[in-house]
C-alpha cells in the first residue's frame, strides 16, 4: 500500500495473528491502560480549590493546568503515533506511563504553581503516547470481526478513567489528602506498566509502507474523520462544561448535582462507546456518523428552549451522551485501515483535531455566550454545527458490513 490511503478500503484490518482467547487477554491489558492513563485527564481539576489555597493562584490559572495536559497530549498524538508504529506499542507504552508516572510524582511533591503546571505539562506527553499506543496496539492485536468490539472497549475504558476519578478524588483529598491523590495516580500508571509488561500478548505490526510521512498527513479521508472527531469528542467535553453551567444558572440546580449530571455526557462513553463499536460490525460507518451528529444536534437544541423541565435536561444530556461517544470504535478502526503500516500516526492525526477543538472551541463559545449574553447562542452554534457536519459524512468512503463478507 502505499502513503496515500487504499482506494478499496475494509472496516477492519487483515486478521490478527493471535489466537481469540489472546485476543480477549490482550483487549484487557489494554483496558487497564487506557483506564490509568486518562485519570490523569481530570484527576487535578476536583482539587482545584484545595490547590489554589495552599499555592495562592486563581481559577484562570487553575484552567491553565487542564491546558497544560491537553496542549501536550494534542502535540503527542502524531510523532507519537510515529514512534508507535516503528518501534511496537509494547516497549513504547512502558515508557510512557513511566512518564505519566513521573508527572504524578513530580505533582504530589510540588512546592510552587509553576511546578504543578510543569509535571501536569509532562504527565500530558506521556498521555499522548498512551492513546495512540493502546489504540494501535488494539487495532493490530485484535484485527479482524471482533476489532470494533474491542476498540469500542479500549474507549470506554479511557471514559471510565476520566470519569471515575471525578467522583474519587474528593473522597480520597478528604481521607489522604491532595498529595497522596497523585501518590496513587502514579501507582495506578506503574500497576498498569506491569500488567502491561507482564501479560499483553507481543504483536507484530505490519511494517510502513515507503513514502513520505506528510503525504499521509494530507490524505482527505483522515482529515474527513477529523472534522467529525472534532463535533464528536471534542464537543463532548465543551457540551458538558456548558450543561453544568446551564443547570447552576439556569435551572438552579446545587452544584454537586449539576456536575453529576453534566459528567454524563462523558462517563456514557462507557456504555456508547463499545455499543458504538458493536453496531459497527452490523452496519456501515455512515450511519452511525449520522445518528450520532443527530443526537447532538437534537440534544443541544434542547437547550435552547425558553423554558425547559429537568426531563428534557435529562433527555437532552443522554442523546448528548450517546451521540459524542458511539462513532469512536467506527472511526478509530477506519483510520487504521486506512494505514496499516502507519496505524498510529493516522489515529494520532485523528484524535489530534479532536483535541484541538477542546482547546480552541471551549474559549470561542465562552466568547459568543458573553456577547450575546445568553446561552442559547452558544447551544446554537454547537448543534448547528453538529448538523454542518452532516455534510461530510457522504465524503467518507462507503464501508458496509456486507462487503467485507464477500470478501470486496
């Protein structure tokens, strides 16, 4: 195959090598993985208040440490990818939860804000390594008619991670204190290293095509499903900021359990994002696009009501929930079809634009929201765009279930 992407291209790659127990083993070490990196994700924003006391910064500041983490893990997601793909996810995931580790060390001895944003900046690199890593290692480990499934899974795990730490941190700060927190993020990084190192099956990747690497970068399909990660996981963590704040301002819901429900919004990948990959292996990639870009749309147009009912909040933050979530397996096992010599660096360039939609696309609708002075707009212009999107999706090569079949 060569740099560009394959004219006829399969859901899913050749099949794996490994026997479907191994397979199954191998979807688990993965899982493990995903879940002890991503709390890093969000495992500082609940000590926040306890942070800015004890280092005298502000909540603008304390942003700039959630910014930290993605700025890297965006900058990762490509020669990361690269990495992945020359030298193996086996080695190279070792490294990088070292780093995640080493972050959470560094943290839980910081002495000053600067130092918290450093190591927050460095557990970010190590992040970036992870996903890329775990994905790639997924999509060649179980390659074949379970790969969505197991995608799907490796997803939600990332999902359950983030989330989870939301809800255990504050306990946790309460009964041990901040520092012991990032004390056991890190042990969760080197737990993970060494279930990593000591059962993930080796699996070999199929060697990169010659070319050049930015011929690659610059194919229209991996820019395609770009865009949609953009208006999918990307709106998934601007949505669910502006429910919260919708909730609080709104309908006077106590803070505790607006950010309960506006968490939903992520912690459904759990569910959706396997589900997507099981529907995956039932039909094509073009529909699941579709009815994910209508959920979103229909969910943030809800809010755009005069007056709503918590129902409807309820309603809206579920189809908000599912719909961010379900294309992940779809569209993460295309991008390594696309490539499979370079697997990693296409979900990079992928997951890459998601990301920076969280970076640019949070302080843009802030924006329109102060401007106009209501939260409408902003709920407007997020599922208007959800809807835009829908243009793209008959620009994504054709992939149904039943070709595959017949071996076309």
């Amino acid at each position: 195959m060569s740099v560009v992407q394959s004219s006829s291209v399969t859901g899913a790659a050749n099949s794996s090598a490994l026997s479907g127990r191994a397979q199954w083993v191998a979807t688990i070490c993965g899982c493990f993985v995903a879940f002890a990196y991503s709390a890093n994700y969000t495992n500082h924003a609940p000590l926040a208040p306890v942070l800015m006391q004890q280092f005298g910064f502000n909540q603008a500041l304390a942003g700039f440490l959630t910014t930290g983490i993605f700025a890297t893990h965006a900058a990762t997601q490509v020669p990361g990818g690269h990495i992945v793909d020359r030298f193996g996810a086996k080695r190279v995931l070792l490294v990088a939860l070292g780093i995640v580790a080493i972050g959470n060390l560094g943290m839980a001895s910081a002495g000053a804000y600067w130092q918290l944003l450093l190591f927050k900046i460095v557990s970010g690199m190590g992040t970036g390594v992870c996903f890329v890593g775990g994905a790639r290692y997924i999509h060649a480990a179980v390659a074949g008619p379970r790969l969505n499934v197991a995608q799907g899974l490796f997803g939600g795990s990332i999902q359950l991670g983030a989330g989870f730490v939301i809800l255990a941190v504050p306990r946790l700060s309460l009964i041990a204190g901040w520092r012991m927190t990032f004390l056991i993020s890190a042990g969760m990084a080197l737990t993970a290293a060494f279930i990593w190192f000591a059962a993930a099956p080796d699996v070999v990747f199929p060697p990169s095509p010659p070319g050049q690497l930015h011929k690659m970068l610059l194919a229209p399909q991996l820019w395609l499903l770009g865009i949609l990660q953009m208006v999918t996981f990307g709106f998934s963590v601007i949505v669910g900021s502006w429910v919260v704040v919708f909730l609080k301002q709104i309908l006077k819901v106590p803070a505790t359990e607006a950010g309960l429900i506006g968490s939903l919004v992520l912690l459904l990948g759990i569910v959706s994002r396997p589900l997507g990959g099981y529907l995956r292996h039932h039909m094509g990639i073009r529909p699941i696009l579709l009815m994910s870009l209508l959920m979103i749309s229909l969910g943030c147009f809800a809010f755009m009501a005069a007056s709503i009912s918590m129902a409807t909040a309820w309603t809206a933050v579920i189809l908000l929930g599912l719909g961010v979530s379900m294309p992940y397996a779809a569209m993460f096992s295309r991008a390594g079809a696309l490539f499979p010599g370079r697997a990693g660096t296409a979900m990079g360039l992928v997951n890459m634009l998601g990301i920076v939609m969280i970076l640019g696309g949070a302080p843009l609708v802030g924006h329109l929201a102060d401007l106009t002075g209501t939260f409408r707009a902003s709920f407007a212009f997020l599922g208007g765009c959800s809807l835009l999107a829908c243009l793209v999706i008959p620009l994504i090569d054709r992939d149904e279930p039943h070709l595959r079949a017949e071996g076309r």
